[in-house]
C-alpha cells in the first residue's frame, strides 16, 4: 500500500513539472522570431566594441539612440513587451557579444504590470547585472527608473517601491548606475505629464525622449 502511494506521489510531481515546463518554454520562445531578427539587423551591420548597448523594453526598443547619441557607438537591443527576465535570458546573444563598455537598461514597467513585485523586479535585476558581470567584470550598467505613465498610474506606489529597491542596490557596486527620471515626467501637479506621451498613454513621444536623451547623457559620461 506504501509503495502504491509513492509511486502516485511521484507520478503526481512529475505531471506537475511537465505542466510547468511549457509554460516557461514558451516566455522564451515566443521572442525567438524577434531575436532572430534584431541578431540579423546586427549582423547586417556588426556593432563596435567598446560601446553603449541600450537593452530593455518598448522604451527602448522605439528610442532612436543612435540620433540622440551621434558620437557614441550605440547599439539598440530593446525589443518590446520584454521583462527583465527575458532580457537576461537573450543577453548573451544580443548585449554581451558587443562587449560594451556601458549598458543603458529600461525594464520593471510590464514586470509589475503583469503582477511581478517590486522585490521579483530587485531581483531580476540583480540576476541581469550578475550575467552580464560575471563575463564583462567592467562594464558599467545604468537602470533607467520606471516611469510613471498615464496608462499605469494605479501602479505608481508599486513602481515607487521597485525603483528604491533597484537604486538601494546601485548603491551597493560602483559599476552599477541609478538614472531617476520621475521627478522630470512628474507635472507640478504631482501626475504624469500628458505631453510626455503618445495617445495609449504608456509609450513617450519626443517630448518624453527628450527626458530620457538628457538624463542619460548627464548619467553616461
């Protein structure tokens, strides 16, 4: 009777990993066709070492860097609707190879908008740092904060409370960097500035590139 018990115990936990596993499968899979395409972009026109990668999200992935930063050797690897745990997961095939020097990192926004905590978003960010240090010791990383939107601002206090986390671990390695851009997208009434944004209230429009041009380059020297 014991032994029938195990076997059903062991059967059971090993339907529920084989559950699990397409599950995650799948986060990484359903990039593959867009990292296929920005491997090739940059194939087509192989990035310099030694210069800025700008990886993340849809803020990134729709910020003409190389425009706003014509005497830098930028390479843009964002790719949209990512969170930080998929950046890390393609961050050898699309940040590491160019062996920056610098790192300009945009991620948390749909982390937290897809119910990861403040304390997960800390954490991925951390893994993502780690990966990229443990075989480019010297390069430096800056964490854009995550800015407070018009089409999230019921997540502003969540948001708030990701950003310390992230800039109190910062603070802990001199290769890290912590670039605050709330206060610049905050209106003097204390909300978002519309004109900061397109109309889904989410994506920023020149005005709000313009933000993210200056802080960068006062943060990246």
């Amino acid at each position: 009777m014991r032994r029938t018990s195990a076997v059903l115990c062991l059967g059971l936990l090993t339907a529920a990993i084989v559950a699990q596993a397409p599950k995650e499968f799948d986060r990484a899979a359903k990039w593959e066709k867009e990292i296929a395409a920005l491997e090739k972009r940059q194939a087509d026109m192989p990035p310099e070492k030694g210069g800025v990668v700008f990886a993340g999200s849809s803020t990134i992935r729709l910020w003409d860097t190389a425009k706003a930063s014509p005497d830098w050797k930028v390479t843009n690897s964002g790719f949209g609707g990512s969170e930080i745990r998929d950046v890390t997961h393609f961050a050898d095939r699309i940040i590491v190879k160019h062996e920056p020097r610098a790192i300009v990192f945009y991620g948390g926004d749909n982390d937290l908008n897809s119910r990861r905590t403040p304390e997960q978003v800390a954490a991925d960010f951390k893994a993502f740092a780690e990966i990229v240090h443990k075989q480019l010791p010297k390069t430096l990383i800056y964490f854009i904060s995550v800015k407070p939107s018009l089409a999230r601002w019921k997540q502003f206090d969540t948001q708030s409370k990701a950003n310390g986390l992230v800039k109190e671990f910062c603070a802990k390695d001199e290769r890290l960097g912590y670039v605050d851009i709330v206060p610049k997208v905050l209106g003097s009434d204390g909300q978002p500035r519309p004109e900061l944004f397109v109309k889904d209230g989410l994506h920023l429009s020149t005005q709000g590139y313009e933000i993210l041009n200056e802080a960068v380059r006062n943060a990246v020297k």
